[in-house]
C-alpha cells in the first residue's frame, strides 16, 4: 500500500509540476529563513548554561543612592567578594572577576589579549577545564597566569608553554602555570589569560585604597549558593553586611538594595539596565527573532497551503473514485499527508542547503559567528518539528476536507470548484499579503530611523576626527609631538571618550537650588582645544583657558537645569569647589540617541594628568601615513602599549549595530516574504486562468475588450490586497510605535510610508500574476471554447 502511495505521489508530483516545484520552492526558502532566525535564538539562549551548576551562580548587582540619584550597578566594592562568603554561610564560593585588553611581547612581536583576573574559587564554579598544569596550584602566587589554548598557540607555538615567562606591557613578568581549553562563545565572560586577584594587590601602579575602599566600586562579583538556599534571604544578608561595612564611611552614599541575578539571565536580561555592564545581549531582539521565524514558516505554509487547495479541487473526481473503489477516510487522509510530507522532505533539503550556503553572511549580518551542530539532538528534535508542522499545515485542508466529501456528490457534479475552498484560498491570500505588508512597512520604518540617527546632526564636528587611549606621558608633551605634523590641524586631550561616558555622574549646588532637584551631570575634563577639535557651537561667553582652572562651560541642557536667566558668570560648588560658569554651548550629542541629551559641564584638565583619550581631526583625506606617523612616535619613545585608533563616526555606528542589524533583516525578510508570496500568486494565477478559459472565451466572442479581460482577472487581487492592508497598517503602526519609543529622538512614520509599501506590493503582484492574466486575455476565443 505504502508502494502504491509513493507512486502515485510521484506521478502527481510529475502531472502538477509547475506547481509542485513552486511548492518546493516556497517552502524551502520559508524554511531556510526560519531555520537561520532559531539558531541564532537557540545561540542566544545558550549563553553561561554550559557551566557544572547554573542553577546556584549569581552575579551580586546593587542599587545605590548619591545624592538622591538612584543607579542600578553592576560593578561592586573590591573586597565584597571575600567578606560574604566568610560572612554568610549561604556562599560557599565566591570570586571578583574583572578583565582588561593587554599586551604581551615576544621578541618584537606583540600578542594582544584579553586577561581576567579572578579568585581561586572561578575555577570551579565556572567550568575551566585545565589541558595542562593542575588547577590546585595554578593561581597560587600573584604572578602566576593561565592561558586558553589560543593564547599558548599565538605566543608559545608548539612549545609547552608551562613553567615559561611571558612579559606583559609595560614591564609585568607572568609565569604560565596552566593551560586552559578556549572558553566557549556562549559565555558573557571573554578571556584569554587568567590572573589571580591577589597580583592587583601587587601592582604599584594601582592605589592602595581603592582595594580595600567599601566606597569605590571597581570590579564584579560572583557567588555561589549552596543548594536548596534561598537567593532571597542571601539578598538580604548581602545588603545587611555591605550597609554594617559602609556605616560611618560616608553620609553620601547608602546602598539601600543588594539583588542577585542568575548566570544564565545575564547575556539575555541586562541590556541597558545596569551602569558599568559588559556588552550583552538583548531578550526583546531574540523574542521578535522568533516571531519573525513564526512569520516567516507560516507565510510559507500559507502559500503551501494555498496551491494546495487549489490543485484538491482538480483532483475531487480522483477522491470520489477512490472512495466509491472502498476507499476509507482515514487511507485518503494518509495519502494526501504522505504526498505533502514527500513536498516538504525535498523542501527541507534544499532549505538546509540554502543554510549552509548563507550561514557565514546572516552571521556577519548579526555580527556573531554561528555554527551548525550536527552531533546535537535538539537540532534533530526542530527540524522534525518544523518538517511536521509545515507537512500538517500543508496537507491539512485536502487531507481532512476533501476525504469528508461524498463520493456521489462529487462524480455527478461537473463543477469540481468547491465554495469553502475558494474561501479559503482568499483568505490564505489575504493572509500572505498581511505578513508581506509588515514586513515592508517595519522595514521602511526601521530604514528611515536608522538614516536619521546617522544623518541628524549630532551638533559636533565628527568627520575626520580620531581617538586612541594613551597613559604615561604628559598631555602637552603628546599635543607637541602630534602637531608637528602638518596633516593634524587640532588635538584635544580628554578624560574619557567624548561620546561615551562610563564615569558616574555628579551632583552640584547652585544659588536658588530647589531642595528637590536631585539632577546629576555629566562631566567632562578637557582642555582648550576640545572647541577647534569638535568644534562645538558656542552660544554665549567663552570657552575653557588654562590660566582659569575654576572656570567651566556648560551646555544648554544645564543652563536650563540651573534656571539662571544668563548664566555666564554665575557660580556652582562641588564638594566645597567653587566654579564659574564662563561658556554656555549649544547642546550636542555625546551618546546615544535612544537617551535624552543630559546636562553636561566641561572642566579643564589637571596639568599632571599622565592618561586619558587623545583625539585629533586630520586635514586631508589620506589617513594612513597620520596614523603611521603617530605609531612612530610611540616606538620612538618606547611606550609598552598597542595604539588602537577608533575614529568617532565608527563610534557613532557602533552604539546602533543591533537597529542596522534588525534594518538589514527585515530588508531581505521582506524581499523574501514577498518572494514566497509571487510564487503562490504565479501557481494560483495559472490555475485560476485555466478554470476560467471557458467564461473568458464566452466574454470575449460577446464584445469583451482585451483589457476588460484583464480587470476582470486582476481586480480580485487587488480587492485581497486591499483588505491585507487594513489589517496589515494598524497592527505595523502599534508595533513600530513601541520600537520608536526606545528612541529619545525619532522620526514621525507619516502615511507616505504606508502608502509607498501598497504601491510596492500592488506593483509586484501586478507584474507576477500580469503576464499570465494577458495571455489569457488575448487568447483566441475559439480555442477558449476548444479548451477540456
């Protein structure tokens, strides 16, 4: 029987198979997209679950109150990790983790890395498996190092590297005593060597202070609770022990919440939420990736679904005779499951094939590095999933409608078309062009946000303009060296990157402050040459001179904060310093737009200062001979650190990646939707032409124009679109709305968006079905009535 059934599929398959390889078709690309969309998903989900006890690893994040100013942080004091698990016996292993980009020298090669120093207790709470060495005595002594095998393979070569010296810059001499297997992707944590905490403690360059200092936060902290505690109840300790640490310290600062977070919520739930986190990812983005799979696998049924239909109504007489031949329901149900389930087997190869080819660019596209794991069950488990799924959705209607239908019925009747079907095929349409209008519009939307945030004017000067970190040598000495060069006509020295602040803001007293003004400011310490660099604009007074170190300039933002009708002149204090306000600038942006412009005051620089960001705007076009020219500087003078040079429009782009990201996919999405969707349109269009030879030749011997033919042929689908577009508009208006709102600044989505995503779909399904309905409407009407 089984046999019998292939067979007869296979002969199907042969007698339909404009359709059937349409069918294919469709369901392949639908399924290729929707497959690339879940591994990226399951990648994501699969961060920091790979470690031996998930379930009781916590990062320790607090709430902390300055000045009325509520902050959520997730770096804690330094000696926090040691005092909870001495102190609460609910911790039975904890370790402060914090790493840092490095250096390492070879010869004259030089060996980047990043280098994470830890606690002993790392080791076994976060699954590093030692190649070589033994764990027990690895971070022994403050100078010890363990290196991952790409470390050992990029420094060492084949050489053992345990028991070796590496030197990192400037002048710190590591021994390697382990070596350690990579640490997986799908980590939060990105290492390449490992140190022990205790080598801070030893480093004479780091201030005493701070490492014991209850008050400064400067590293991250992790725990581990025993089994069956309750993280609630730890919660509360943690808070308890850290508020008896800070009593008496400090009457500007209270921690008023300690929390904890497990692990595996780190990657997907901190984006954005906590100051001073590391860079993750986003629970939202992998929530819509998912709905965009769903959309993606049903627009592909749909169209599935609907030549389907079509061709059931083609093959009635086929199920009257099998049935009035003994036939039974269930036997009809199984043949038509089985031919749709052959489809979708030949679509799922094609599709893991169109995977496989464009896995390395939808991986560049999400800038993350995803590979196909075919030792894995749930791989397995999914894809069976998805190839059931689309065999049912497919199959369903002739499986289960067209076997309930009496035989006699059907062989007496000489109009095979059946109403519910035809409904059906409407509805299906209507739904494939739904989907292809969301997609358009969000991807319209999406484009024309992301060419405002690069378009708006920041308020800055950013073309030509680049940065690099630099430390151990005088500002001025540096501004000299680089001026020398003619192709750089300005250099400013900051203390941070101007356009992303990583330090806490800071609260000020004024003359006329109302006691319930809790602003912060951002601060920013520069010099005088901050204006001809990025050439803010300014608006009133003067901008920053060296021989007045109290005087500062602010922005618009903080004038208004402020309240002072002219600002210039007027006086604020900081911890018993007084400043003056001696400039006021027009407000520019110095981050990101998904934020309001804060207010900002800018300070000059201490003179001693021996480390900072180094920015400078380069005359003409030809960029790399400045940038040669900087590196020669710092070989001349022997400093121990690589230039990384980063240029503030780069930096501009990078704050957006996920938004382009997300422009780029609905981009293909949409040409794909719609792709999926003319190709349902080009069977359907066939097949209903061929339905309708008859009436066509009837209309034409009676006087029908050719292009009446035509509008009688293709007014349906406008009709189908049109509806599509009722449905399709609201629901893209809500959900672009929400994303908009993530943006302090944005665009207006005006109807011409809307109406442009119609035109585009109208046109397309003009062009897809046109050819077909024309040469159906200049067809001879004599060979129309010839037609069965």
């Amino acid at each position: 029987m089984i046999k019998n059934y292939l067979r007869v599929a296979l002969r199907n398959i042969r007698r339909y198979l404009t359709s059937s390889v349409l069918n294919i078709i469709g369901m392949a690309v639908g399924m290729a997209c929707a497959i690339l969309l879940l591994l990226w998903v399951q990648n994501e989900f699969s961060y920091d679950r790979f470690h031996k006890n998930p379930d009781s690893l916590f990062r320790v994040l607090h709430t902390v109150k300055m000045e009325g100013d509520i902050r959520h942080l997730a770096l804690t004091q330094y000696p926090l990790a040691a005092a909870l698990k001495e102190e609460c016996p609910e911790i039975i292993r904890s370790t402060r983790y914090y790493n840092t980009w490095s250096s390492f020298t070879k010869d004259n090669n030089v060996v980047e890395g990043v280098v994470a120093s830890v606690d002993y207790d790392f080791l076994d709470m976060f699954s590093v498996s030692f190649v070589r060495g033994d764990k027990n005595n690895a971070l022994k002594e403050p100078g010890n190092i363990i290196i991952t095998e790409d470390m050992a393979n990029r420094y060492f070569g084949k050489d053992d590297p345990v028991g070796k010296v590496m030197k990192c810059l400037p002048n710190r001499l590591f021994t390697v005593t382990g070596v350690i297997r990579n640490y997986p992707r799908n980590s939060h944590f990105y290492l390449d060597c490992i140190i022990s905490s205790d080598f801070i403690g030893t480093d004479t360059t780091v201030r005493r202070n701070d490492l014991n200092s209850w008050v400064q936060i400067n590293t991250f902290t992790f725990i581990e609770i025993a089994k069956g505690a309750d993280p609630g109840i730890v919660e509360q300790k943690i808070t308890g022990i850290v508020k008896s640490k800070l009593e008496g310290l400090s009457s500007k600062i209270s921690s008023d919440e300690f929390f904890l977070q497990n692990i595996r919520k780190i990657h997907l739930y901190s984006r954005g939420k906590y100051q001073f986190d590391v860079v993750s990812g986003s629970i939202v983005y992998v929530r819509l990736a998912i709905l965009l799979a769903v959309l993606m696998l049903t627009i592909a049924c749909v169209n599935f679904m609907n030549l389907t239909t079509a061709l059931s109504a083609k093959r009635s007489r086929e199920i009257g005779i099998r049935k009035a031949a003994g036939a039974s329901r269930l036997k009809i149900i199984f043949q038509f499951m089985g031919e749709s389930l052959l489809l979708v087997f030949a679509a799922h190869i094609i599709a893991m094939i169109l995977v496989e080819l464009f896995l390395p660019e939808f991986s560049r596209l999400l800038f993350t590095n995803l590979e196909i794991n075919y030792k894995s069950f749930v791989l397995y488990l999914g894809l069976v999933v998805i190839m059931f799924f689309c065999a049912v959705a497919g199959g369903s209607y002739p499986s289960f409608f067209m076997s309930s239908v009496n035989p006699a019925n059907i062989l007496k009747s000489n109009d095979n078309q059946n109403k519910g079907s035809a409904r059906l095929r409407k509805v299906l349409v209507i739904s494939q062009f739904t989907i292809s209008l969301l997609f358009i519009i969000c991807t319209l939307i999406v484009k024309g946000q992301l060419n405002f945030l690069q378009n708006n004017n920041t308020g800055l000067s950013v073309e030509d303009v680049c940065h690099f970190e630099f430390y151990g040598i005088k500002p001025q000495i540096l501004k000299n060296s680089l001026l020398d060069n003619p192709e750089i006509s300005s250099v400013t020295i900051t203390s941070q990157n101007p356009n992303y602040f990583w330090n806490p803001k800071i609260g000020f007293n004024w003359e006329g402050k109302n006691k319930d003004n809790k602003t912060q400011f951002n601060v920013l310490n520069t010099d005088q040459d901050f204006i001809n660099t990025y050439q803010p604009v300014l608006i009133s007074g003067s901008y920053l001179s060296p021989e007045y170190s109290t005087g500062i300039v602010i922005n618009e933002k903080a004038a208004k904060t402020f309240g002072f009708d002219d600002p210039v002149g007027k006086a604020i204090t900081w911890n018993g310093l007084q400043l003056t306000i001696i400039g006021v600038l027009r407000d520019f942006h110095y981050g990101s737009m998904h934020y309001a412009i804060d207010p900002l005051l800018i300070m000059n620089s201490g003179a001693d200062i021996m480390q900072g960001t180094c920015n400078f705007r380069v005359k003409s076009g030809n960029i790399k001979p400045t940038l040669d020219f900087i590196r020669g500087i710092y070989k001349s003078n022997n400093f121990g650190y690589p230039l990384d040079f980063k240029f503030i429009e780069d930096d501009y782009k990078i704050m957006y990646y996920i938004e382009r990201a997300a422009g780029s996919l609905f981009g293909y999405l949409s040409i794909l939707a719609m792709l999926i969707s003319c190709l349902g349109l080009i069977g359907l269009s066939i097949f209903m032409t061929l339905r309708r030879t008859k009436e066509i030749g009837i209309r034409k011997i009676n006087g029908a124009k050719p292009g009446e033919i035509l509008l009688m042929l293709t007014k349906q689908y406008l009709r189908l679109i049109s509806i599509s577009f009722l449905i399709a508009a609201p629901i893209s208006w809500v959900a672009t709305n929400i994303w908009l709102r993530s943006f302090a600044y944005r665009i207006k989505a005006g109807p011409g968006v809307y109406i442009l995503s119609l035109i585009i779909v109208v046109v397309i399904t003009m062009l897809t079905i046109g050819f077909q309905s024309y040469k159906a409407a200049g067809k001879n009407p004599v060979d129309a009535l010839r037609y069965e």
